[in-house]
C-alpha cells in the first residue's frame, strides 16, 4: 500500500507539474497574442497613413491631368491638331466645325451628310467628308500662328 501511496502521490505531482506547465503555457500564449494584436494594430496604423498619402497622391496627380486637359482645350495649338485629325477622320459629320466654334458650319455638314447620305445610301455623304479631309490637311499644313489667326481670330468659316 505504501507503494500505492507513493505512486499516488508522484501522479499528483505529475499532475500538479502538468497544470503548472499549461498555465505558463497559457500565460505566454496570452503574451505572444497581446504582442501580436499589438503588432496588428501598428500594421493597420501604418496601412492607413500609407493608404491616405497614396490617396493624396492620387488626388493631386487627378488635379494636375483635368489642369493640363482643360489647358490642352483651350490652346491654339492643340485645337489646331485636334480639329484636324478630327476633320480628317470624321469630316463629314462637321464634328470639327464644333471644335473650332464653327456651330452653324457643323450642323451643316451634318445635315448634308445625313440628307444626302439618306437619299444615296450613303454615296453622297462621301462629299461632306471630301469637305473634311480637305480642310483637315489644310488645318495641319498651317503654321500655328497662321492656324489661330485664320480660324480662331480671323474666324474663316470654310477652307
């Protein structure tokens, strides 16, 4: 029985050492996961400090294209270019009458593209866009100089 005794006695020690060992166990467990959301929280910290300057960033690159759009719109150059290429691809719909100011001139062409192009099947609306090729190889053949002075001062509706 002694035996018995001193074999109950080494399992509750086992037993005692068992429990001591899980509740370190738990205890660092417990400081590694305040360390870790810690560490968590310093992440999202920085996530977010980075998230907002790259937002800002963003913000400030959007600004400076919509400035050099609208700077782009309302020179005398790049109207010269863009209602030439425009003149030449779409000359016959008048769309670079509308870029030049030109409303009445557009909605001429466009109304001879349709009306004629009706009656044709489309045959005749080949002329409207003859019309604008030509003045689209004339915009481009233009100093920009003489580009302005002719259409955006001069105003000179056609050719």
């Amino acid at each position: 029985m002694a035996d018995d005794k001193n074999l109950g006695d080494d399992l509750d020690d086992m037993l005692d050492d068992a429990k001591e060992g899980a509740k370190k166990a738990a205890d660092k467990a417990g400081e590694l996961a305040g360390e870790a959301k810690e560490k968590a929280k310093e992440f999202a910290g920085e996530a977010k400090e980075k998230a907002s300057e790259f937002a800002d960033d963003a913000k400030e690159t959007a600004k400076e294209f919509s400035e050099g759009v609208k700077d782009a719109f309302n020179s005398g150059e790049n109207k010269k270019m863009l209602a030439g290429i425009l003149a030449i691809l779409l000359g016959s719909l008048g769309i670079h009458k509308f870029i030049l100011g030109y409303n009445k001139e557009g909605i001429i062409l466009l109304a001879v593209t349709l009306v004629v192009g009706f009656f044709t099947c489309g045959i005749g609306a080949s002329l409207a866009g003859i019309v604008g090729l030509i003045e689209g190889i004339i915009y481009l053949t233009k100093s920009d100089e003489e580009f302005y002075n002719t259409y955006q001062v001069g105003k000179k509706p056609w050719f």
